[in-house]
C-alpha cells in the first residue's frame, strides 16, 4: 500500500471505546457473569421501532426493522431478573458503577455532569429485550496528552451492555441474557487523531487508563470502534477493532476505500461497517443518528453530588504505568509485573503484601508457584490456582510468625494440593536459628555437611534442608 497523506486527506477520525465494568448489573441486583451451561428458560420477542424525542424514527432502527426477524433469549435464574426480560421497570442506578464511571473520567480530566437525564437508546436489532439501551452521560470535555498534542475527550457514558449472540439464522436470532444489563462505559474522544498510528497509541492509552480502574478483564470485555472520514466524504465507524495486530492497517484500508470512491466521485455512505480478519471491512447498517434518543421515563434525573465526587477521587486508582514503577522499585521484575497485570492478580497482590512486606516473595506464591506445583501435579493450573487461593493468606500469616520458612512454603503448598490438612508446624523458624548456632559452637571446625547432619537429626524433618543450610552456612563465615 502507498504511503498515505493524511494532512493532504484531511483525514478525520475519533475513537469509540466500550468497556465493561466490574460490579453487579446497572439497574438490578443481577450478578454480571457469563455463563455456558444450559440455560433455565427462554423467551421469544419480535421488536419494533419507534419514533425519537424529535418524533421520528431513526435510519438505523428502520432499516433493522425491516428485516422482521424473531428473537429468541435465553436466561438463568441466577443473574436474569424481569428488569432484563423488560417485565419490570429498572432499580437505581447502581453506586459501585457509577462511581468506576467517575473514577475513569477524572482519570481523562473531564468535567463530571451534576445532574443528567438517563435516556434511552432505540436498539432494535436483537440484543436489547426492551428495544432500547438505557444510556447517561457521566462526563465531558476531557483530554488525554499524547506524542502528536492533545486528544480531546468529548463524552464518557455509563450504560446497560446489549446481550450476547449465541447464533444467527436469516430470520430467527437467539441471545443470552447474561450480559444484558452489565454496566458499560462508552468513551468517545474528539475527531483530533492525526493518523491511523495515532489511533493506536491513543487507543492504548485509554485502555491503560480503562485497567487502571475496576474493570472486568478478558476476551469481549472490551470494545472499540472507530469513525473516519476524508475531505468531502461522510463519516464511516468501523466496529470490531479489538485486534490491535490489524487496527493500523484497517484503518488505513478505510481511507484508501473512501479515497477510491471519492475519486470515482461515489459518495460515502454514512454506514456501520464491520472489520474482518484481513484488516478489510464489511456493510453492517446505516449510520444511527439523534432520532434514536428519547428520556427514560421510568427513573429520575441522576444527581451526582459533590460528596460522590470527592468519594471517588478519595481511592482514585494510580494509572498502570505508575503502579509499574512502584512495582519495579519494589524489586519485581519485569517478566512478574507484567504476568501480575495480565492474570488480573495486582489486587491479590496487595492484600497478602498486607500480612508480609515481601514482595518477590508474593509475586512468586502468586505467580510461580502455583505453575511449578501443576507441572507436577495431575491437576491443571486452574485447579492449582483454586486450591491455592483458600490458603495463601494462613501459609503467609504463618510465615510472618517464623512458623514456616520461606525456603519451606513451596512443599507446604505442594503438600495443600495433594489433598493434605493444612497443619502450622510445631517448630518456630525464629528460634530453630538459635539451635543451630548452638549445634556449630558446640562442635566447632566440623564441615557444613556434617553440620547439616545433625541438625537434620536434631529436627527429624521438621526443617527443610535448604533453609539448615542457608543457616548452616551463614554463621560458618
């Protein structure tokens, strides 16, 4: 592919970015967990559209409509309620979103909306029971510093995510409810992004922001889109650009089409496409645009005080890049940072660094460990990791007292997943120095081998030989 002139293009662009937060669902108690077993029930709906609050219907919500299509969803008792079936009107919005909301938006310096109407957001193409998404803006006018200027942050969105596809026929969809309703916050920046490798680095950014904070982590959790235009041409949004091994080059394939139709004077269309894995897109629908929006009439105006506010800039998360110099001075490196981050386990980390102030000691039990333990072990590692989880905080508590060794904690591990009662030792590491020292003064001038003789016979076991050892030989210097 040429090398493209963006400034010459006039190349337009800003990023929409969906991430799923980690609490309970928006408006009802419903847990926000994804599930593959067999579902308890299903349902069946036929959706229509409906005029906006400026009393027309929406381009996007038409063309759907027109396609006529049942839907079937399937749900469980655990994490399905009538607020999903769209049998019963929504609770409050919940507190613990909200405030991961406000977190991510003073993280992007925005201004936070002190009052602000929930909306709902016509949505007819199968993935909403209701027909809508509830929608309200949580924040706006932020910005993000980045290595070509500023980048502004137009809008931060809290909202219920749609349901998830289990399979799709030519008039006959069926969703799961277990995603309906999981708090979802939509970031939309400002048509400043100079270039398609200017896009990544700001795409990134913000996902370094979004993991700062209490977000859900995995495959789906995330999602970004992002809209493009050339000069003379109409706006394109291109969704499902997760991959970030295609991003640059689908982005750039983007302005090569609208550039061959500009040339061939066909206009753009305003459209929704889809990115495939060759980095090419595909027509998904229309453009939606403000006819879709109309008040929810079901909940009141959302008040955000100033109390709520302070609240969450009181715990506000430090960025990761931050956490990752802390971490570094703390002596981990940088194969374990990275490792702590990617299994979401920076969390556990910190609580157990709350009984014992070691940290390469509890990166290793976190991170280590538990892999070393499942190569030797009949389970996997996620059994291991289960298993392990329960105990963690008593092996360290114990350690914290000299009841167990640090050179002794991967074999009381070993020992927990092989079915083993957790037992805290009857020797105290701190005063099994004392004795050892006694041992080397009363022979004097005996080798470190024959030393650990005796003391293995003086403990019967209860001491594990590397740890004699590394006494042994420190008080032989």
């Amino acid at each position: 592919m040429p090398e493209i002139d963006y400034k010459k293009l006039q190349f337009k662009s800003g990023l929409e970015i969906h991430q799923q937060l980690d609490s309970s669902k928006l408006f009802c108690n419903c847990i926000s967990v994804l599930r593959n077993d067999e579902p308890d029930f299903e349902i069946k709906r036929k959706l229509h559209a409906v005029a906006g609050e400026g009393g027309e219907i929406d381009i996007a919500a038409k063309h759907q409509a027109k396609l006529d299509k049942e839907f079937v969803y399937q749900g469980y008792n655990e994490n399905t309620c009538l607020v999903e079936l769209d049998e019963e009107p929504p609770h409050e919005i919940n507190k613990d979103a909200l405030k991961i909301a406000i977190q991510i938006g003073l993280l992007m310096n925005m201004k936070i909306v002190p009052l602000t109407q929930i909306m709902r957001k016509t949505v007819v193409d199968g993935s909403n029971t209701s027909g809508f998404q509830r929608t309200v803006l949580i924040a706006m006018k932020g910005y993000l510093e980045t290595s070509k200027g500023k980048v502004g942050i137009e809008s931060l969105l809290l909202e219920e995510d749609s349901a998830r596809i289990v399979k799709r026929e030519e008039k006959r969809e069926i969703y799961r409810l277990d995603r309906l309703g999981i708090p979802l916050v939509e970031i939309v920046t400002a048509p400043d992004i100079k270039d398609a490798e200017h896009a990544k680095e700001v795409a990134l950014q913000i996902g370094n922001i979004l993991r700062s904070c209490k977000v859900k982590r995995g495959i789906g959790t995330i999602r970004q889109d992002v809209n493009i235009s050339i000069k003379g041409e109409n706006r394109v949004e291109i969704k499902g650009m997760q991959n970030m091994n295609v991003f640059i080059k689908a982005i750039n394939n983007e302005v090569e089409r609208q550039k061959k139709l500009s040339d061939s004077k066909k206009p753009t269309e305003m459209e929704v496409r889809n990115v495939l894995p060759d980095a090419s897109s595909k027509f998904m629908r229309p453009l939606p645009g403000s006819a879709r929006m109309y008040p929810e009439t079901d909940l009141p105006l959302l008040k955000i005080s100033r109390n709520l506010i302070n609240e969450a800039k009181k715990d506000l998360p430090k960025l990761k890049k931050d956490v990752e110099k802390d971490l570094d001075k703390l002596g981990l490196n940088k194969d374990m940072i990275k490792l702590l981050f990617k299994q979401n386990k920076f969390e556990e980390f910190k609580s157990l660094l709350k009984i014992i102030n070691k940290p390469v000691l509890v990166a290793k039990i976190l991170l280590m460990y538990p892999r070393e333990i499942a190569a030797r072990s009949e389970k996997n590692l996620e059994e291991v990791e289960k298993i392990l989880d329960a105990h963690f905080d008593s092996v360290l508590q114990n350690v914290k007292k000299g009841k167990i060794s640090e050179g002794h904690i991967k074999s009381v591990l070993e020992n927990i997943v092989k079915g083993e009662k957790f037992e805290i030792p009857d020797i105290d590491f701190s005063k099994a120095e004392e004795k050892i020292i006694k041992i080397i003064k009363d022979k004097p001038g005996l080798s470190d081998k024959a030393y650990m003789g005796l003391v293995m016979k003086e403990f019967k076991g209860k001491i594990g030989g590397r740890e004699a050892m590394e006494i042994i030989q420190k008080h032989l210097k």
